[in-house]
C-alpha cells in the first residue's frame, strides 16, 4: 500500500487563468515586460498566485514568498533560466510562470506551473508565457513538457489542449476535515515508529526509490534532498516517521505542515508528502497504522486538517485512505506536450 510522494519540495503544478474582475483598456504586451526570475521575486509571485488559486479553489491557503523561496531553491532550479515574472510598465507583478525538474532525471521531461493575476486575463498574457515557457524547455533539450490542472478550471483545460497538450491521468485530492476526530489505532499490528533523522537521509532515499521507481510522474530523490527538506519551515520532524517491524523498517510516512512561513502550527493544514510499505510486508495494516500515527502527532500539533494526492489507479490506497476519513475533494488531470 503507497502514495506517491509529491516532488520538487511540495510545489503543486497548475496553471491558473482566473476571472476578471476589473477591465484594464490600456493593457496590451506593448505594456508588459517578461523579466528573468530572481531572488526578489518570490513575495511578487505569492501575491500572484494568491490572487488566482484563491479565486476558485476550494482547498486554497495563501502562501507567502518564503513558502516559494524554499519550493524554488532545488537544486536542479536556476532561477533566472527557468523562472518568467510577467511586469507591468508600472512593475506590478501580474503572472509568472517555470519549468522545473520533471518525471526524469535525464531532463527528457519537465513540470510547467503558471499562474496569471484573475484581473489579466483574455489578453494573451497566458499564450506569450506559455510559448516562452517551452522555448526554455526546449532549451534544457526536454521531450515532454507535463503539467497538472484542477477538474474544475474546464477553461484552463480548453486553453491547453489548444495549445497543443493532452491529458494523461488523474490524481484525486482528498481531504480530511477533522483531525480531532480520528480514530486512534491500537497497535496490534505490531509497527513501532522512529523519526527519520538526517542520518537516515539515505535510507529514506533508498526505500522510497525501491517502493516508486518507474511510476508516472515520479523522479528518483538522494538522501541530500531529505537534509535539504528537514530545513524548510514546511518541515516537522515528528511527522517524518519509519515504522518498524521484527527490527526491520517496513515503512515510512513523511507529512509536512502546509502554511505561510511562521504561522502557528494549529493554522496549518497537514500534507501526506509520501506514504509507502515494502511490498512483501503489504495487507498487514502497516500503511493505516503509519498514517494513523502521523495524523494522531498533527492533531497533538492542533492541526485539524490534512490532504493529500492519490494516483486515481491506486484503488488500494484510494479505499485505505477512505477508511482513514479522507474524502475526494476534486481532480487533478495530467497533460503532456510533445516537443519536437
């Protein structure tokens, strides 16, 4: 039983046209500049993004410009090669879009994530950027360009496959509502719990590689890229947990605290980041009993909501994580562009 652990530190791909709400008759690209990222960027993109995703999302939390700083600050990231901030002549962030790291080491493939301000759209901003977007792609020599949309931005959808992407798959989003109310499981399957230290880093690495190598969207982590998470405000170490059995780990739940940057814990939102159990020691209820634990440690936090993001093909996991009171929220669809 597994979940498949979210990549590129927790950053959700999507891209977000909005709603507009003001009419702007000067606007034109005459008006516009599309600026190389950089490190003064991030409060202007979480402002953005803000403004878009909380336009229709039902499960949006505004995030701040250390939230993306941290998202943005892997190491297969150059800011100022794969991240567009969309100005105004008056230098009003109104857009930005990136390509970041993908289902492939060997860069063959990478994410897109934009976002345009809900007060520009219908005025091309998203075509020109989604058109500079792929030109870095094709630069970083990518085959396939990937990105996930919301079911409910039909819109969104109609604008890429337009522009050449087509859909995949679906991961549902599923959401707990009360964590104050769960069901503390006994320990009668025997799991014990252990903090996964930096020391474990590699271990980590190697049991999640061995549980999700070869699955859709999944790129292979190392064990520096767990000592780089454990700095993130996001991170908790109490919530990154191996379950042991008979003296051998069997299998790992890693949660992190979804949030602005120096929030109280109780406001934030609990994200399952990575969920598996070895495949010979499945159908013994170490995957509920993990997840129990770790929603049981976020509850003591005060945190009384989680979420989470499920390949809509794994019926097991989909039914554990039900029967654990998560419940389906929306969809998340897949597309790919092909380059040539």
């Amino acid at each position: 039983m597994e979940s498949q652990p979210r990549t590129v530190c927790g950053a959700f791909m999507l891209m977000n046209r909005g709603i507009l709400r003001r009419y702007h008759p000067q606007m034109n690209s005459s008006n516009l500049t599309y600026l190389a990222g950089n490190s003064s960027a991030f409060d202007d993109m979480a402002a953005v993004y803000n403004a878009a995703n909380g336009l229709d999302n039902p499960d949006h939390i505004d995030l701040d410009g250390d939230y993306f700083r941290q998202s943005y600050s892997h190491p297969s990231i150059d800011i100022g090669r794969d991240l567009i901030i969309v100005r105004t002549k008056g230098k009003e962030a109104i857009a930005f879009g990136a390509i970041m790291p993908g289902m492939s080491k060997t860069n063959s493939s990478v994410l897109l994530t934009m976002f345009v301000h809900p007060e520009y759209r219908r005025k091309g901003i998203g075509s020109q950027l989604l058109s500079r977007l792929i030109t870095i792609a094709q630069n970083r020599g990518a085959r396939r360009v990937n990105c996930s949309v919301p079911s409910f931005r039909a819109a969104t959808s109609s604008f890429l496959e337009k522009h050449g992407f087509e859909p995949l798959r679906q991961w549902i989003k599923l959401v707990h509502q009360d964590l104050n109310h769960i069901e503390h499981q006994t320990q009668s399957c025997g799991l014990a719990y252990k903090i996964i230290e930096e020391e474990d880093a590699n271990a980590w690495a190697a049991l999640q590689n061995s549980l999700f190598s070869g699955s859709f969207n999944y790129t292979e982590v190392t064990g520096e890229e767990f000592v780089h998470m454990a700095q993130f405000d996001t991170f908790c170490r109490d919530l990154a947990l191996f379950g042991v059995h008979n003296g051998r780990t069997v299998a790992y739940c890693v949660g992190t605290l979804l949030g602005p940057t120096g929030s109280p814990t109780h406001e934030r939102r609990l994200i399952i980041d990575g969920i598996g159990v070895v495949t010979r020691q499945r159908r013994q209820g170490f995957a509920r009993a993990i997840l129990n634990e770790v929603m049981t440690r976020a509850a003591a936090l005060g945190v009384t909501r989680s979420e989470l993001i499920v390949d809509g093909h794994n019926d097991p996991a989909i039914r554990m994580y039900r029967s654990a009171g998560y419940r389906e929220s929306y969809r998340r669809i897949w597309y790919e562009h092909r380059l040539t």
